[in-house]
C-alpha cells in the first residue's frame, strides 16, 4: 500500500512538472514571439496637408480690336503685342490634424531672369528682383489651420520693355522670364509639445514670358502637398508577463529537479525495501556476486513471481544468484540449472508472490 502511496505522489509531481512546463513554454513563446514585434512602433504626431493655388485675368489693350472681350481667363494663350495687365491671385490654404499655434507672414515678388542661348546651351545672364507687396504677419493660436489670399496687378508691358532696354543698352539677344511668387515663411508650433517647432519656407510661382510672341502662364509648384511627423517609440517589453515567464521557466526547472529527485529517492527506497524483504525471506538461498552471471547458451525462463524462483532452487538443491545492476536499482535473481537460467526482477515494484 505504501509503494502505491508514493507512486501516486510520483504521478502528481509528474502532473506538476508537465504544468510548470507548458506554462513556461507559453512564457517564452510570449517572450521570442510577441515582445519583439512591439520593440519598434511608428507615432504618427502631427500630419498636415497644404493646397496652392493661382489664377490670373489678362487685361487685354484698348486697341486690340481683333478680341470680342478684353478679359481672358488663366487658360488663354494670347498674342502678348496685346497684353496690357494681368491680375494674379495666390492662394496658400494650411490644414493638420491637430490644434497648434502658427505664426506666418507672406509677401509677393517678381524677378526677371534672363537667358543667352548658343549651340552649346543657354546660361543665365540677367536677374532683377522686385517686391510686388509688403510683408505680412499674422499668429494665430488653437487653430487647425490657416490662409492666405493675396493678389497682385503685373504691368506687362513695363516689364517687356525693361526686357528690351536690356537688348538695346548690351546689344544682346536673350529669352527673358518673369517669375512671380508668393513667398510663405510659417511656423507651427504644438501647445502640448509632442513635437518640435515646424518653420519651413514655401512658395508659390507663376511663370510668364516675356520675349515669345504667344504668352500661356505657367505654374511652377505643386498643388497638394503633405507631410507627417512621427517619432519612432522603443517600447519596452512587458517586464510583467516577461517577469511571470521567467518566474515559471525558473519554477519549471526547480519541478523538474524535486520531480526528479523525489522519483529517484522513491524508487531506490522501493527497490531497497524489497530487497531487504527478499534477503529476509530467502536470504539462506540467495548468493550475491559483483559480476554478471555468464548466461551465453542458456534457455531463459522469466519467472512471474518469486516463490516459482525458489521452488526451482530447493528442488535442484542450487542457490539464487543475485546480481545487482549499478545505479538502476534492479536486481536479478537467477537460478541455472540443466541448460535453463530462471530469473525473477527485483525492482521497487511490488514483489509478486505466487499464493498472493
């Protein structure tokens, strides 16, 4: 009863061991699986998006008889002998996801850029600059946004003229552009600071040629533009859950080891109990040798319980040979006789006996 006991012991440390080990698994599948997926992660702070913009009406001359109506749209192209004006628009409209504080100014200029061409390539010659409007400044805060509409008047022919003077005066022939842009300086600022100050410059330009002989207003600039800012986080793993996982890969280990060791001990006592009973029982039969019994050639018959084994010795008149395995905890109990090797097993299972 008390070999049963403690096997059943054996079997809830077993049960206990298998537990500790399958949450530890999980522990450290948690821990090679799941942590690093989350060691790198992307915030996104701030994202804004802005739109630019311009259109022009062309202020035709007086005597330009050959047009129904002086005004044309952004879209003509026109012979620019008829050119008189053009009214220019600029448009700059910013929009984020957050409420900031933003202070910007803007202002409008125009420059005259010349080129001479030869075979070999054209190269800048000529640049005047000129500001169209005053700078202008304003802040605003808690807003999600902010616009700018300016407009400006471009006298083309003063400038197609400032183009020929040029010719005239250097005896040169060149292409002359007219630049024109709003200029937009800008700075977000984030009254929670969860990012840096933005202060980026930005433009928007128009194009017009003043030394072709058909006029079409080009746009130099992007219409949409976005940006985002983010930051990269490093989370740090759960030491929680990673503390628990190693708490029960250590828990695991210190099982296995009592686990282990109980079963051992448990075992050998057995085996030595039942040894003692035996060595009792039958000790006047039993010889006990350090080397393995030469059983080559012989029958083997393994015998069920051991009054079967100690019959065959009494009526041969023999003794039992005992020879114990080193570190199993086994013994073998043998009787030769006539070609036939009769053995019974010892170990820290219960000893079977034939009345019982």
């Amino acid at each position: 009863m008390d070999g049963e006991v403690k096997k059943r012991k054996v079997k809830i440390s077993g049960v206990l061991l298998l537990l500790g080990i399958f949450v530890a698994i999980i522990g450290i599948v948690y821990i090679v699986v799941a942590i690093p997926k989350n060691i790198n992660a992307t915030k996104t702070l701030y994202n804004y998006q802005i739109k630019k913009n311009s259109s022009n009406i062309t202020n035709l001359r007086e005597d330009s008889i050959y047009y129904y109506d002086n005004l044309i749209g952004e879209s003509g192209s026109y012979p620019s002998l008829s050119i008189n004006n053009m009214n220019l628009n600029f448009t700059y409209f910013l929009t984020g996801n957050e409420l900031t504080n933003s202070n910007y100014t803007y202002n409008i200029t125009a420059e005259i850029v010349g080129y001479y061409t030869e075979s070999s390539g054209s190269e800048q010659v000529w640049q005047k600059k000129f500001t169209l409007t005053e700078e202008k400044t304003n802040t605003l805060e808690n807003q999600k946004s902010f616009a700018i509409n300016e407009n400006t008047v471009i006298d083309y022919n003063y400038y197609n003229n400032l183009v020929k003077q040029f010719k005239e005066v250097f005896n040169i022939q060149i292409q002359a552009k007219l630049r024109v842009r709003l200029n937009v300086s800008y700075t977000i600022n984030d009254p929670e600071n969860k990012f840096t100050d933005i202060t980026k410059n930005d433009s928007v330009e128009v194009e017009i040629p003043l030394t072709d002989t058909i006029t079409t207003v080009k746009k130099n600039y992007q219409p949409l533009m976005e940006d985002t800012i983010t930051e990269t986080i490093i989370n740090q793993p759960d030491y929680i859950i990673l503390s628990i996982g190693v708490f029960f890969i250590i828990l695991a280990i210190i099982l296995f080891i009592i686990a282990n060791n109980k079963k051992v001990v448990t075992k050998h006592s057995l085996y030595k109990k039942n040894m003692e009973k035996v060595m009792k029982d039958y000790g006047d039969l039993i010889v006990t040798v350090k080397n393995r019994p030469s059983i080559k050639n012989l029958r083997l018959m393994a015998l069920t319980n051991i009054d079967d084994l100690v019959d065959v010795a009494e009526q041969n008149k023999c003794n039992i040979i005992n020879y114990e395995i080193p570190r199993k905890y086994e013994s073998f109990l043998l009787v030769i006789v006539e070609g036939y090797v009769y053995v019974y097993v010892v170990t820290e299972e219960e000893i079977v006996y034939a009345n019982k």
